[in-house]
C-alpha cells in the first residue's frame, strides 16, 4: 500500500501540486462518530497551484483527479482549511464542500469514499 501520493500540472513552466500522506488515525479522531469503515485514510497535506496560473481551474481539476483516485481506491480523505493563499476560509471550506467534504468546528473536514 501507497502511503503518499503527489497529483499535479505542469503548464508553462509553472507546476500545481496536490500532496496526499497516509493518516496514521490522528485526524480521524476529529470525527468520533464517523465511520470511516476501515478503509485507509489519506491527509490532503498541501494543494498549491502558482500565482500565474490561477482562476484557470486548474485545483479544481487536481481535486476531480484526487476524488476519483480515491473511489477506485476505496479510500477515505481528511484536509483542513487553512487559508495561507488567496482564498479565504469560507471560499477554502465552499471548495472542498464541492467534493464531498464535511467540515467540523476545528476547519477539518472529512470525505468518505464513494462506491
């Protein structure tokens, strides 16, 4: 089994990453009464796309091919909203709220694969 994954765009020089860890049940734990049904979860640790290639869809296109590896995969994902970039906590949380994702009081948010 993979125990991180790195998903990206390389365009005009530029390249947009999408990282992805094992979650070794730490940031499960925020979610007590989910049932993440054993199946392996992974943490979204860091999704950057550069300045100049921005409003271009391209994040939205690295989370599409994210969410469908994990449900080939069978596998869970968990990202917190930390909004270090342009977008601020609300548009981070409306974002990933398009790919399933819940968000609890804490800005973490969880998605359970999909069959």
């Amino acid at each position: 089994m993979i125990t991180q994954k790195t998903f990206y765009k390389k365009i005009e020089n530029r390249i947009a990453v999408l990282d992805i860890d094992l979650d070794l049940g730490g940031y499960q734990k925020e979610f007590p009464n989910v049932n993440f049904q054993n199946k392996p979860t992974f943490w979204i640790s860091r999704l950057s796309v550069p300045e100049k290639l921005r409003n271009k869809k391209i994040a939205t296109t690295l989370m599409t091919e994210l969410i469908n590896w994990l449900d080939n995969n069978e596998y869970n994902a968990i990202i917190c909203a930390n909004p270090y970039g342009d977008l601020n906590l609300n548009q981070l949380i409306k974002l990933y709220s398009k790919f399933g994702f819940t968000f609890n009081e804490h800005n973490i948010g969880y998605r359970l694969y999909q069959k």
